[in-house]
DNA sequence: GATTGTTTAGGCGGGA
DNA sequence: TCCCGCCTAAACAATC
C-alpha cells in the first residue's frame, strides 16, 4: 500500500476532486462562496463547516457513477493541509486539537475510519511543523489541550492556495530545523533547546498578531485562495454534490446524520450562543 | 484513564 | 542520486 495519500502535485490530481463530475468553475473570494455555501464564515468551525458536506472523495477507480460508495478513497490533501484549511474555516482562526479532529471527519468520511492512526499523524503534524503555532489557554478558559493557529507568516506555504503538497516547507526563522538535521547526529533532544517543539503564544498575544497581520496584509494568501484544490473550491463542490449525498456515507449515514455537534463553548473562548447551530447530514 | 503534546525512527515518492 | 515533503508507528511525558 502506497503510504502516501499524495500522488503528486496539485495538476497530477486533476481527476481525483471530481468523483461525482462536478465541475469547478474559477472561485475568487472564500468569504463569499462560503455564504453562497450556507456557511457563515466567520462562525467557529464546529458550528459552520460541521458535518456539512462530503466532497465525494469516493473510490479513484470506480465506474462512471460512483455514487453509492461504502469506502472512501483517501483525500489528496496532506494532513498539513486539512489542519490548515481547518484553522483558516474557523472564525477563529484557531481551534484545539479535538476541533481539528471533528473538522476532518466532519469534512472527509474517510477520517472516520482508522481514527487513531491519522490522529496520531494529526498530532505530529502539529507539533512538528512550524507553520502551527500553539496558542496556550488564558486562565478564563480552562479545559484539555491549547489552541493550535496558523503561524502568520504561512501563508504562502500552499502556492495560490492549492492544499496539496507544499511547495516548501514553512519553517519560521526561530526555529530553522531541516529534517537532515533531525535525522543527523547534530540534532539536540533537549527540550530547553530544541527548535521543533512548536511555537508557544499566549492567548492575547496572538490576538494582538492576528490583528495586527490583518492589517497588514488584506489580501493575505489566507483568504484570497482560489485555486481548486482551495478550501473555497472545496467548499464550493460540496455545495454542487449535494444531492448525492443520502447515500454517500454507506453504512456511516445513520451515525452522522444523528450526531450533534459537541458543544464549543467549553473549548471556544470566542463562543457566541446565537452562532450555535447543529447541522446534520440531511440538513444540507 | 483518556487526551494532548513531543520526540524519534523508518520508509516512500517527487523534484532538482 | 540526493534532498525534501510527507506518512506512519511508537514511546513517553504532561495534563485534565
């Protein structure tokens, strides 16, 4: 089994977003296509693109209609991508590490399946990578587990937005590390003094950064993608596969189309009561 | 005890 | 061929 759910860049998948046949006109604007989409975008993630719609990642080599699927085929994204596309759907702009899980398998049914092995690498992603920074919690929000963000100078790290594989790897400048480096003899465990553990920021920190790199930069990669592997052009094929999916989750659908969304507010500093909304498969 | 976070190791595929 | 990005597994510590 080819461990790799990339098969190549963003034009060597040509075929794989389309399993039902839509086709993806040109997207310009995540915010308007995820109105258009019935997604409030500026909703935290659990209550916007919760268990919304599957992108109809059904099996590659299926026939011409390979509608009713009773196993999924292994998104193209990397897992660096799904947790970055996660934190960028978020109103937020960051989510803890439950938040990313549910995103995922909300998104893509095939992350319901094997879910230790993926969390596992969702975990390493994390902390491995520098384009995810860990945001502590303040002590108003008391609960298991930081808040993981963007780093704010990642945003090119996916050329137009394509959350395929990177083009290069982020590494902040505090923490250059190549993986040689790692693998090599020179590499120091020391905690006090290992550039990959992730980047710590406080609560308010962050904040102040998040507003201050808004205004700096309005046309951040983050919210202009528009390529189609974009999570705008993956939220815009949701929207078109629609109908198909009743049937798309197999022996699935029960328990998805009945399970509600966990309540935010515990782990959700910016939780608004009046944005909750449980949404369920059949809703959409 | 479960979850979260960190670290190490090994392997694969793509691109230069 | 080598480097790089990525995936997976596993062990361990810290925290809730």
């Amino acid at each position: 089994m080819n461990a790799h759910g990339i098969t190549g860049t963003c034009y060597m998948n040509a075929d794989y977003v389309n399993p039902v046949g839509v086709t993806n006109p040109s997207v310009s604007g995540q915010n308007s296509l995820l109105v258009a989409a019935g997604v409030a975008s500026m909703n935290p993630p659990l209550q916007s693109a919760g268990p919304v719609l599957s992108p109809g990642f059904g099996p590659i080599c299926s026939g011409p209609t390979p509608r009713r699927a009773s196993t999924y085929a292994k998104p193209p994204y990397s897992y660096i991508s799904l947790i970055s596309m996660a934190i960028q759907q978020s109103g937020t702009k960051m989510l803890t590490l439950n938040q990313i899980y549910q995103w995922i398998m909300d998104l893509f049914p095939f992350y319901r399946q094997n879910q230790q092995r993926w969390q596992n690498s969702v975990r390493h992603s994390l902390s491995f990578n520098d384009c995810f920074i860990k945001v502590t919690r303040s002590k108003d929000w008391p609960g298991k587990g930081s808040f993981w963000a963007l780093h704010p100078d990642s945003g090119d790290m996916f050329q137009n937005g394509c959350f395929l594989r990177r083009q290069k790897r982020f590494r902040s400048g505090t923490k250059a590390c190549t993986d040689a480096q790692r693998s090599g003899s020179g590499f120091s465990s020391s905690p006090q003094s290992n550039p990959r553990r992730a980047e710590v920021v406080p609560l308010q920190h962050y904040h102040q950064q998040q507003a201050a790199h808004q205004n700096l930069e309005p046309n951040h990669p983050h919210c202009s993608f528009s390529h189609r592997f974009s999570i705008s052009s993956l939220m815009f094929e949701q929207q078109n596969q629609t109908p198909y999916l009743p049937v798309a989750y197999g022996g699935d659908s029960v328990s998805s189309a009945n399970r509600t969304i966990p309540d935010p507010s515990h782990t959700d500093p910016f939780y608004h009561p009046l944005q909750n909304y449980s949404r369920t498969i059949m809703d959409c």
